[in-house]
C-alpha cells in the first residue's frame, strides 16, 4: 500500500514535516510500522498551495523519496499552509510518474492508499462511468486516479462527501456483480485549495490506518517546553497514515467508516461515512 501525510495550517517549509520528524514520511519510505509492506519505494509525490497560483504546484518521481536530492532541495525552500506528501507501494499498476499521487485538476487534489480488490476485472466497467468530458484527462492506470475521476463525475466540486460517497458505492456495486466479495479498501484525502476533506472506510470495515493531530492548544497545555508548537497556530492538523513520533496525547485514530473536515476558522468535524448509491450528474 502507501503512505501519506496532509497538512493545514501555519505556513511550514515542507521539510519540516517530511523529513524531520522523528518518524517522517521518509523515514516511513523504509520503515512503515503500519502499513502491508514496510517499504514504500514505487514513487512519491508533493502537492502544494500558494497564495498567488490558481492550482497546486505538483512534484512526482518514480524512485524513492528517501535517495530524491530533488525532494529534499524544494522541501527545502517551499513554504505552504496546505499541502500533501504521498509515498507509494504499487498493488500492481506500473511504476511511473503519472501513477504517482497526488492526482490535480483544476484547484483540486487527491491521493488515496488502498485497493480496488480485483481492480484488473472491474476496471473497465468503472472506467464507463467516468464522464466523458473528463475521461481523456485521466494519464495513468491506477486505481486510485479512476477513483479521483468517478468522484469528479459525482459532483466533487459541489458536494465532497457526496461524490466519494456516490464514488464508494458505484465500486462496491460494481465490484459485487462481479463476484468480489470486499471490492473497497481505502484512506484518502481532497482539498481544494482552502478545505481538506479526510476519509476512512473499507467494504471489510478494517481500513488501513490514519490518525489526526490533537488540537494544538492542548498539546501546549499538556508540553509547555516543546518549542515547535510555539510558532504554529491552533487551527494547524496534520493527517498522517502512521504517527510522526510519540509525544504523548498527539495523535488520535480517525474512526471506522468516517470523514473529517478541516478548514479555517471553523471547527474541526468528524462525520459518519458510508457509500451511496451513484446517481447520472457529472460535473466537468
């Protein structure tokens, strides 16, 4: 499977959260405690917002994180308030750089770790369902870009939760008429810009990992000598696959079947999550 980490919040150099934490998403690339393989060295991928760019910049590369000089140089000097880092352990689509996460379109990115179950036998009938206005965008094979396509084609742009709800339910449909048993294995992020919108579900209900960081003013209350969380304001989360280290009371499991809302000046939202039954509209 994969890794991957959003964030929200204070402008931060990206290298502050990918490498050095004590247990980074790089570190991750080698030694992931949580995921089906401990390494992840199929690629990897950024995706950043800055307030002067109509859409996120995107850096994908088919080699490991941990050895890119490419990764470490632009973590290095890009500052941004909403990003997302993605490692990637291939379920056997090919290795290359329009298969790396995050997916872009417009204002828009996704990037998913997980699995549709026997996705080379339904593939082609999810594949029918994506709009045909945007089916010729789509570059790669992966399963989790036709995803990001049938939830375009499901209304993502006006109603998140409901085009990956409409996204979820055409798969697990789909993936039943042909005989498979739990089509669905997924954690994923979305974000436009502004909002991230954060999601845990599979068909088996035991979806692969995810946490979210504790509100930042409780854990000033709780380490009033950890010096970091001095220069980040109190709306700043993170959303990470696996914990980026062990300070006590950081970090907290996202439910089963649930989705998460993080957006400026308002609270944070957990919400229950299940797939729907997909519906004609597209959005283009």
């Amino acid at each position: 499977m994969c890794r991957w980490i959003a964030y929200s919040g204070t402008p931060v150099l990206l290298s502050q959260v990918l490498f050095q934490p004590e247990h980074s998403l790089i570190d991750q690339s080698l030694h992931a405690r949580m995921g089906v393989e401990t390494t992840n060295g199929d690629g990897f991928g950024i995706g950043w917002y800055t307030p002067d760019a109509d859409t996120p910049a995107v850096l994908r590369d088919v080699g490991p994180a941990w050895s890119n000089r490419n990764l470490l140089e632009v973590a290095d000097h890009v500052r941004s308030g909403l990003f997302f880092a993605h490692i990637r352990a291939s379920t056997g689509t090919a290795v290359q750089q329009t298969n790396c996460h995050p997916f872009r379109r417009g204002r828009w990115m996704w990037m998913h770790n997980g699995v549709i179950s026997e996705f080379h036998r339904i593939r082609r009938d999810l594949a029918l369902a994506v709009d045909p206005a945007l089916y010729p965008e789509m570059e790669g094979s992966t399963d989790s870009e036709l995803m990001f396509f049938l939830a375009l084609t499901f209304g993502l742009p006006e109603d998140v939760p409901g085009a990956v709800a409409r996204m979820a339910g055409l798969i697990e449909a789909t993936g039943r008429a042909h005989d498979v048993p739990l089509p669905l294995q997924m954690t994923l992020a979305v974000a436009d810009g502004e909002r991230a919108w954060v999601f845990r579900y599979s068909s088996e209900g035991r979806s692969r990992s995810l946490y979210f960081s504790t509100r930042v003013d409780t854990l000033r209350a709780l380490h009033p000598d950890a010096a970091f969380l001095r220069d980040i304001s109190d709306e700043t989360r993170l959303v990470v696959s696996e914990p980026l280290g062990a300070l006590p009371g950081a970090w907290n499991v996202v439910p089963e079947s649930s989705y998460g809302i993080i957006q400026p000046g308002g609270e944070d939202a957990l919400h229950a999550f299940l797939p729907s039954e997909p519906h004609a509209s597209a959005s283009s």
